[in-house]
C-alpha cells in the first residue's frame, strides 16, 4: 500500500510491537445493531390526536402496563417506539413479519432497559440464530435514541 499507514507485523515507533496480522473469525457474535433517534415532539403531535389508540396499537402488553404509571407518557411512548424501530433495524426486516406490538422493553435491576418480545418474534430470533439481546436507551431535551444489538447463539 503506496502512502498508507497499514502494515503487518513490525514495530510502531518507539519500538512499540505491532500484532500479525490475523485471520478474522469465520463468524461474528454480533447478528446486527440498530439505532433509532426520534424528536419527542412529534410523538407529542402523534399523541395529541390519538392518544388511547396510538398507546394499545403500538405498545407491547408490558409497555402498556407500565404506562399508567410513567410520569412522562410522552417521553415514554418515544423511548417505546425508538426501541421497536432500533429493535428491527438490527434485525434487518423492517416491521415486515412483526408488529410494533410484539417488541418492547422493560426495566429490570437497578434501572437497566431489557428487551421484551413475544414467543412468536422468540422463535423468529431462535430460528435466525440469534441469543442474545442488548439495549440501550437515552433521552435529552427533544431527543430520545436507542441502540439494540442483537447476538448471535454461541
């Protein structure tokens, strides 16, 4: 490589070694990761109109339980809809094959947001190879993002 930086083996300066260069592995752990940022207000807008509906069309039955009890339940419905959109997006189909109903999330020790689905969207998961699931989710001033990554079965 004319100019690059990039080679294998050797030393850095300062005589610092560089690692060989390796193979990469045949498979990674990770099947995918999505991200979803969303404007708080326009789910304010959404839930002006149809506040009841929009709450049992997209919510998955744990998310509805909590809602009731949320102080915020624009603020929640947002991070509600950011995960299911990050949530498919790792998986790579879009909503095709699932419902905003059937992906959702919960909190569980100390706070920490924990993915939720359905045994139907389970046995998706399973049949794709996928084990595990992580979350992520913040929130500041209009904004809410989530990050799912979704792991391959070891």
């Amino acid at each position: 490589m004319s100019g690059g930086s990039f080679r294998r083996g050797g030393t850095y300066a300062g005589g610092v070694p560089r690692a060989a260069a390796t193979a990469a592995p045949a498979r990674s752990a990770i099947y995918g990761v999505g991200i979803d940022l969303l404007h708080i207000s326009r789910m304010a807008e959404v839930h002006g109109r149809h506040a009841e509906r929009l709450a049992q069309r997209i919510l998955h039955p744990l998310e509805l339980q909590r809602l009731g009890t949320v102080k915020n339940p624009v603020n929640y419905l947002a991070k509600c809809f950011a995960v299911k959109e990050a949530f498919v997006k790792a998986l790579g189909t879009g909503f095709r094959g699932i419902a905003h109903d059937e992906v959702g999330w919960t909190r569980i020790q100390h706070g920490r947001p924990e993915l939720c689905v359905t045994p139907r969207v389970q046995a998706m998961l399973a049949s794709r190879g996928i084990g595990a699931m992580h979350l992520s989710i913040t929130d500041e001033l209009d904004l809410v993002c989530a990050v799912v990554t979704l792991e391959r079965s070891t």
